[in-house]
C-alpha cells in the first residue's frame, strides 16, 4: 500500500464506519497517546524496564500502526499529501545530510 493509498483508505473508512474525523487537537492528543504506547513496549523489549503482566500481550507492529493511523488522519485534515511530504523530506536530508553521519565520529564502528 502507497502513502496515497493509505490515505485514501483511512478517509473512506472515518467517511463510512467512524463517522467523522475528531478534530485535529484530539487527534494530535491521541497520537501523543499511541506514541507513548510504542514507547512503553520499547522501553520494557529493548529497554531496562521489565514487562508489567498488563503489557505483555502488547504488540508493538499494532501500536507502530495506530500511531501512522492517527498520523495520516491528522495528513488528511490539513491538506498534506504525504508522499509529496516525504520526497521533500528526502530531497531535504540528501542535501544537509549528504556528509554528516559519514563525517560523525560517534557513528564509526
């Protein structure tokens, strides 16, 4: 599935079966919320922090997916085409960042 695609779905669905969009400040409270809870699952997988029983049947893919979710909502209420958002991203990062992380010290293996 492309960014437009993904785009396109998420708008049919919140038209057909969710009724309306939340506006943007609950939306942009809710992606605060999901990245949190990719952030407590990597805390507890890859971090020193230790599984509460509540958090082990937690997956990280979904979560990972609820945040891009209310990410694209968020794209679709202000007008941005996300895969117009990211070529720009990467045309931005190949030209400032076309030496950088070759040339950090704390990257070298």
């Amino acid at each position: 599935m492309t960014l437009a695609e993904a785009q396109e779905k998420v708008d049919a669905w919140i038209n057909s079966t969710g009724v309306r969009y939340f506006n943007e400040l609950t939306n942009m409270a809710i992606l605060t919320e999901e990245v949190g809870e990719v952030a407590r699952i990597m805390a507890r997988k890859y971090g020193e922090q230790s599984f509460k029983e509540s958090d082990k049947d937690k997956d990280l893919a979904d979560e990972m997916a609820d945040v891009l979710w209310v990410l694209i909502c968020l794209a679709n209420q202000t007008g941005v085409d996300l895969t117009q958002a990211m070529e720009k991203n990467f045309e931005k990062k190949n030209h400032r960042d076309k030496d950088r992380h070759r040339a950090n010290k704390k990257l070298k293996p």
